[in-house]
C-alpha cells in the first residue's frame, strides 16, 4: 500500500492543488490548512467537511499531531519540557520558555544529529531521520494545544542541524509564517544552524528574513575544527562571509552563539573573537556550556564568563549572557531524548 499523504507536509498552495485534483473546491485546501494550524489530528476532526469528503480524502491522505510521551515543567521558571514521540515511534525534544512578551518554543529539526560537535549531546547516537514539516510545525501546535496558550516566537534550536533538512525546513518555515496557519511573522523565527556555509547562503536568497543564529563557539579555524567536524568542510573566513550575505539580503543582523567552556572561554579567545568581529553589524550570544556527561567539557566560571563578556563589550563587540531557563529540567535538547533511548 502505498504511504498515506501527510497533508500538513503540504504548502497552502499544494493543498488547495490537491483537493482540486481530487474535484473538489479550492477553499476545501485551505480549510483542512486552518485545521491543521489550530491542532487538528486526524480528518474527522475537521468538522466543516462534510464526512462524504473526510471519508474520501482519508482513504489515501491523513494528519498527524506528535505525542507528549513524556513532560517536564521546571519549579523554577515555569519551562516546560516535551518529549514528543512520532507516528514511527522516533521521539524529538520541544522546549517551551515563558519570556515576558509570550512564549517562546525551540523546536527539533532532526531525529538525532550526524554532525559530531564534541560538546552537544544531541549528535551522541547519530541521525536516525530528518523530521517532516509536518512535525516540525506539529511541536508548536502540540504544545500550544496542550499548555492551552498562544506561541509567539519559534526558535530551531533543538535536536538534529536545521540545514542538514533543507528542503523540509523551508516548506516548515512557509506554512507557519502563513497567515492561514500559525500566522507567525518572520522576525519571530530564529534558525541556529552549525555553519553549513553553503546552505546558509541558498537560504539568504529565499525571501524569508527570518534571525539567523550562527555556532561559532571558537574563534580560530583550529580550535573550531578539534569542536565541530563541521569546520573542516567551511572555514571561519567562508562561513562569516555566508553569514554577511545573508546580512546583506535581509537586513537581519546575524547572532553568533558561543559556549565557554574551559576550552574556549579565557581572554585569549575573547581577544580572538574581538579581532574576528570587529565592526560587523552582529551579536554574540554567551552561554556557560551545559556539561553532558558523556563529553569532557568543563564550563567556564561565573568570574571567566563575565570577564569574557566585559572584555567583547568593552571592545565594541555587543554581546550578552542567554539566561539559563530549565536548569532543575535539563532544558538544553537532546538530554532527555536519550535517557530514554
Ligand atoms: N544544529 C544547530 C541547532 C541545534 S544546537 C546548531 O548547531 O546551531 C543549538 C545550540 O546549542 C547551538 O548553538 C549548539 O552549539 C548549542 N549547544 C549544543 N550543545 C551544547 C552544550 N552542551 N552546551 C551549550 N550549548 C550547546
């Protein structure tokens, strides 16, 4: 039997095609997109379809909405964590944070993650798939579903490399900025991506000026290559220039991430770093790094953190520590997924 099409892997404009093919009207498209958008899971739930059409349409399409397998919320700062498990019985990690203007979900773009950074625990047993729009996208509904609240930023910044799925995530990125579906505006939406340079510059040429968040975490081709594999295919040079072009297109200033650990994180790197950066219009985002007990980083102190961000600071390059949210609940991804595994 052939697989059954997933309808929220489809764009508005593919929906509205295909229930077209199937003879019926247009508008039936963007029906089934609304549903979908508002955390429909199956077509019975789609109640202004008359059952004739559900009946029809469900003998060769579905929907599907992840699972909360398992949820933790933080007594600390209200975080919630979800375990959300797919049709195939693969599981993602969904982290929602409460910020003062709304809430902020991270999402997975990958089962796993095959590009082996020494300090992430996310890469630990490798990809076992790419993720679907349809789930990525099925995160956010889910949880705005089971927490009963409007999500109003969506960061990709948990499990697996969003550029490692490409043509999964532009299709994402489409349907939830659709004011049919979520409706979520591009400067709400943050891609973190590990520096897969060519990717980073397809993607400044697709109209959508969404943040781009870039894993610097070393200022030197070397240091960066014993951190990340993926520095020995795009060298520091050719990723910043990626990332400037992307600046260029769409006027949307890149932020670069950066754990300190004791690796990284003395004033020699800070000096580094201030060199590389230096009079580009960009950010730089600090976060002590979350030690992972299979890894052998150690994180920098509270003294050495502060010290590294006074001195980029103080040297014109705008930086700030990302407050730690979840710490009681493991809250950075790719933790819980494997405690289960
Ligand atoms: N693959 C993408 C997005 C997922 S990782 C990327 O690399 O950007 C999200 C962020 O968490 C990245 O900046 C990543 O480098 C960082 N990260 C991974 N493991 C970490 C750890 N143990 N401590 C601190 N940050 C970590």
């Amino acid at each position: 039997m052939e697989p059954k099409i997933n309808l929220g892997d489809l764009t508005l404009e593919e929906l509205t095609a295909y229930v077209k093919s199937r003879g019926e009207s247009a508008f039936r498209g963007r029906q089934i997109f609304e549903w979908i958008a508002r955390g429909a899971d199956s077509l019975d739930d789609c109640t202004n379809l008359s059952k004739t059409l559900r009946e029809k349409l469900a003998a060769e399409a579905d929907i599907y909405l992840p699972k909360v397998r398992r949820k933790l919320v933080s007594k600390l700062d209200g975080t919630v964590k979800y375990l959300f498990e797919l049709r195939d019985g693969n599981t993602v990690e969904t982290v929602v944070m409460s910020y003062y203007h709304g809430y902020s979900v991270c999402i997975s773009s990958q089962v796993g993650c095959r590009m082996g950074c020494t300090f992430c625990a996310s890469t630990l047993n490798g990809l076992a798939r790419n993720l679907a729009p349809h789930e990525m996208a099925g995160q956010i509904i889910a949880a705005q579903k089971d927490m009963g609240t409007e999500i109003s930023s969506v960061v990709v910044m948990g499990i697996g490399e969003p550029f490692d799925n490409y043509d999964n995530l532009i299709k994402f990125l489409k349907n939830i900025n659709n004011p049919a579906g979520l409706g979520l505006g591009w400067r709400h939406i943050t891609v973190s991506t590990c520096g897969l340079a060519d990717k980073i510059r397809r993607f400044a040429e697709e109209g959508m000026p969404i943040n781009l968040a870039l894993s610097l975490h070393a200022p030197e081709d070397g240091l960066r290559r014993e951190m990340m594999p993926v520095a020995r295919a795009y060298t520091i040079e050719e990723t910043l220039a990626a990332c400037d072009r992307y600046f260029e297109k769409t006027g949307r200033r890149v932020t670069f991430e950066y754990a300190l650990s004791e690796k990284n994180g003395g004033l020699e790197w800070a000096e580094k770093l201030v060199r590389l950066l230096k009079g580009r219009n960009c950010h730089v985002n600090l976060i002590p790094v979350n030690p992972v007990k299979e890894r052998d980083y150690v994180r920098s102190d509270r003294r050495s953190v502060a010290a590294f961000m006074d001195y980029l600071n103080r040297n014109g390059v705008n930086s700030t520590l990302r407050r730690e949210l979840g710490a009681d609940i493991n809250a950075s991804c790719g933790q819980l997924r494997n405690s289960e595994m």
